[in-house]
C-alpha cells in the first residue's frame, strides 16, 4: 500500500479511548514528572517521589533511557538506512521525541506513535509537529493488541518495506503470563526483513535491593505492575532475531557518544536487533 501524504492530523480510533483518572498514578505522567514536564497530577507525583526516595538513582537511569532514545533512532535512521518508526509506549511527548530525532537525520521519516494512556492522546498534538516531507501520527492502542496496532500503523506506514518498532520502557510492565517474548514475535513477523526492534527494560541484576524495594513501592500506588527481569532474559527477548553490536548492555554503554562521561551502573538492560531474511 501506498501511505497517505499528509496525517499529520490526529486520527480517532474507533470508539473512544476509555477515560483517565487522576487519582490514579499511571507511569507515563510518573515518567514525565521524573523528566521535569508539566502533565502529571497529584497521584503521579507522590508516586515518583516515593520512588525517589527508595532510589535516587531513579533519575539518572530515566535520563538515560532517553538519551538511549535517541542515539538508537540516529543510528536506525543514519547508518541502518530506516524511514519508518512504530513508537509503542511512547508516553507524554518531552524533548528529543522518536520523530524528532529521525526526521532530522531524515526528513521523510515516517513515525506512528501508540499508546494507552487518554493523557497522551490528549496532548497528542504535541507530538505532531514533524517535517512537510514526512508524517506523524498518533494512535491510542494496547500493545496485548499488536495485529490491531500494526492494521491502524498501516493507514502510515508501508508494512511491506522495514520499520523500527521501538519498545522503550514498556515490556518490564508484561507479566511472565501475558507473553512479552511472544507479543515481539507477533509484531515482528508482520514485518519485512531489515526491520528492527529497539528496546529497554528495568533490570533485577543491577543495583537489585535497591530496585526491588524501589518497585515494590511504585506497584502498591499503580494502575500497572512492573516485572524486573535479568540480562539474559531481555536478551531473551529478541528471540531470532539478529542483535546489533554492541548487544544487550547497561544504557550508556550503548553506543555511547564519544564525549560521554563514564557512567556508573544503571538497573536498565537495552539493546537493538535486526530481523533478517531467514527469521521468522
């Protein structure tokens, strides 16, 4: 199929998405606070300061993962060649968005961004503002629902030629019983060889007291729960698919930039993978 030219407006799914309440801590508004934005509420706030106070170091590995962020789509859009981004979970919209980054490496990138929190659809908008020559989109969706993610990217994206899915920060909230592994092995083998996957996730090898009483105190207060897993397991979670060197690491030890200050241990696995001919 050919996408549209222009969807730079945001698109409804059908039906409405469900309503949000405030008084309930959700982790995109936790997340964004922690990054000094503005849309988050009270329950969000007395959330991400009761972690801060079980683990400082909570911050440093929020900064971080953004900043994983954008060095991955510099190098998808840059040296792998990708002009097409599926961004699931993408949260509140901050600085150096997936679209950001692409569209000035490439300015006819394409980038649906998906999400399900209503917040966020709410400031969509926000996230829109990307290049005349490529898109942005945004789409309220559940990732327990990859087929219907990848139906409504397609009205953007060209599923025939390769696209990055980018799974930041949003697969340690899948329990052992929904399957992560298997929703990546869903979504990717919808997609053409020369996609790739991105993603991060909280670590229980690193820093594990401190990570396991920092997330035992976030579950109490969220709507969602949050599963540590250890390297070998993230690592798992590309299944076939072929990772790209360095491999699964700590956050800033992911292609850092080469003025990067040496960075201290960050409970944060990560790592970047292709899907070749002969997978899937």
């Amino acid at each position: 199929m050919s996408p549209a030219a222009d969807t730079r407006d945001v698109p409804e799914r059908p039906g409405e998405p469900p309503s949000f309440d405030t008084e309930v801590a959700h982790s995109a508004r936790i997340y964004d606070y922690w990054l000094g934005g503005k849309d988050n509420y009270a329950a969000d706030r007395e959330a991400a300061q009761r972690v801060i106070a079980a683990n400082p170091n909570i911050l440093p590995g929020v900064r971080a993962n953004r900043a994983f962020l954008r060095r991955a789509v510099e190098y998808l859009a840059g040296e792998a060649g990708v002009r097409q981004f599926l961004d699931i979970g993408t949260g509140l919209p901050t600085n150096e968005n997936t679209h950001e980054v692409a569209q000035r490496v490439a300015p006819d990138a394409r980038i649906v961004y998906v999400d399900n929190d209503p917040i966020v659809l709410a400031h969509a908008h926000r996230l829109l503002r990307g290049s005349l020559e490529g898109a942005s989109r945004y789409i309220f969706g559940e990732l327990r629902e990859p087929m219907t993610i990848l139906d409504e990217a397609a009205e953007t994206l060209d599923l025939g030629q390769p696209v990055a899915i980018m799974l930041l920060g949003v697969l340690h909230f899948f329990r052992a019983a929904d399957d992560p592994a298997g929703v990546v092995r869903e979504l990717m083998s919808a997609l053409p060889p020369g996609s790739y996957l991105a993603l991060s996730h909280l670590a229980c090898d690193v820093a594990g007291d401190a990570m396991t009483e920092t997330f035992s105190r976030l579950n109490s207060q969220m709507a969602e729960t949050v599963v540590l897993r250890t390297r070998e397991e993230v690592a798992g979670l590309f299944g076939r698919l072929e990772l790209v060197v360095p491999g699964v690491l700590q956050l800033p030890q992911w292609r850092p930039d080469p003025d990067a200050p040496a960075a201290g241990a960050l409970p944060m696995w990560c790592g970047v993978a292709r899907k070749t001919a002969d997978q899937f």
